[in-house]
C-alpha cells in the first residue's frame, strides 16, 4: 500500500513538472528556464527534482521520449505503412497532438526543443512514408522522392503547429486538421482549392 501512494506521489510530482516546464517553455526558451524557477513554481524543492531528472534537458528529454513512443505506437497501431484510409493515420496523429496540446505545442514553438521537431518528422518518415521508396529504382526518383517527402513532412509540422497554438473559438477539430492534412498528401494545392470550394458552397 506504501508504494502505490510513493508510485501515486511519484507521477503527480512529475505530472506538475511537466505542467510548470510547459508554462515556461510558453514564456522563455528551454535554456533560459532553470531548476529552480521550475521548483519554486510548482512549489516543490529542488532535492525532489533530482530525485527523478539530473537537469532542464534530462527532463526535456525524458517527456520528448515518451511522446514520441506513443506516438510511434499509434502509428504503428494504425498501420499506416499498409493502409490505404489515409484519413485514419492523419486523424490519430492529430487525436494524439490534441489530447497532448499544450506541452506538444510548446515543445514545437519557437521557444522549444528543434530534436523535437527532429523526431517527429523522422517517426512521419519512418512510419508513413518509408514503403514508399521500395519500388523506386532510380536514383534521380529516389533523390526527387527525398525533396517531395522533406517539403511534406516540414509542411505537416507547420500545419501542427499552427493548429497547437490556435485557442480562438473557431479552432479546427483534430478531424477537420487530419482531412486537410490528408486532401495535401493525396492532392496537393489544387485539392486545397476544391475542398475551399466545397466548405463555401456547403458541401
């Protein structure tokens, strides 16, 4: 019973870490941000942080880290290496950033981690896109196949990012962000086009 309520005392400790990391990173950049404005802030000491991380960046690290795998879980949990319901993928990505937003948003403003923005896009590549070279043979394919993956991968960060940090009454759901990320992959600029022209005309 004693070590349910240290394991209990243990996450709410790192739950509020993560909070107060978050609330900063929105104010200042990560290593501006110092052990003990963190602690006095969520009103622990300093001892208790170093109980579970050596520093700022360990900490960092450790939330990146466990992003990422789940992340990298739904994916795969949704096979989008297979599946052919592009829509589907794009939603559960979005799903995830959304039920995760205010720490995914600020890990990916300008005051965050860039190896976070680094290890998204390699999952997007790895999970998503990777089957799509095997039946690539030539080289000036494959090099063109790189360009045309890099502009979408950095295009779909920037849509995230956007959407993250948008808290206006109008804000896109996950689903409405997941079909436009989804009509951009499958279409391009001119499926953009259609899918405006459709919302205006109530379709």
């Amino acid at each position: 019973m004693a070590e349910k309520k240290e394991d209990t005392r243990i996450k709410r400790t790192k739950k509020l870490l993560k909070e107060g990391l978050t609330q900063l990173i929105l104010q200042k950049s990560i290593k501006k941000i110092s052990v003990r404005e963190l602690a006095d802030l969520v009103e622990i000491n300093r001892g208790t942080f170093y109980l579970h991380y050596k520093d700022i960046y360990d900490l960092v690290d450790q939330i990146e880290n466990e992003l990422c795998e789940r992340f990298e879980q739904i994916l795969s949990e949704t096979n989008c290496t297979t599946t052919s319901d592009t829509l589907t993928v794009f939603k559960c990505v979005c799903e995830f950033l959304d039920e995760n937003k205010q720490i995914c948003h600020a890990l990916l403003s300008d005051n965050g981690d860039i190896n976070f923005l680094l290890k998204i896009r390699a999952i997007i590549s790895k999970t998503c896109f990777s089957h799509m070279t095997k039946d690539i043979t030539s080289e000036q394919s494959k090099i063109n196949y790189l360009y045309i993956s890099s502009y979408f991968e950095s295009g779909t960060v920037g849509i995230l990012r956007l959407w993250l940090g948008d808290n206006s009454p109008n804000r896109k759901s996950a689903e409405e962000v997941a079909m436009l990320l989804k009509v951009l992959f499958m279409e391009g600029l001119d499926g953009i086009t259609k899918l405006a022209k459709e919302v205006k005309a109530g379709k």
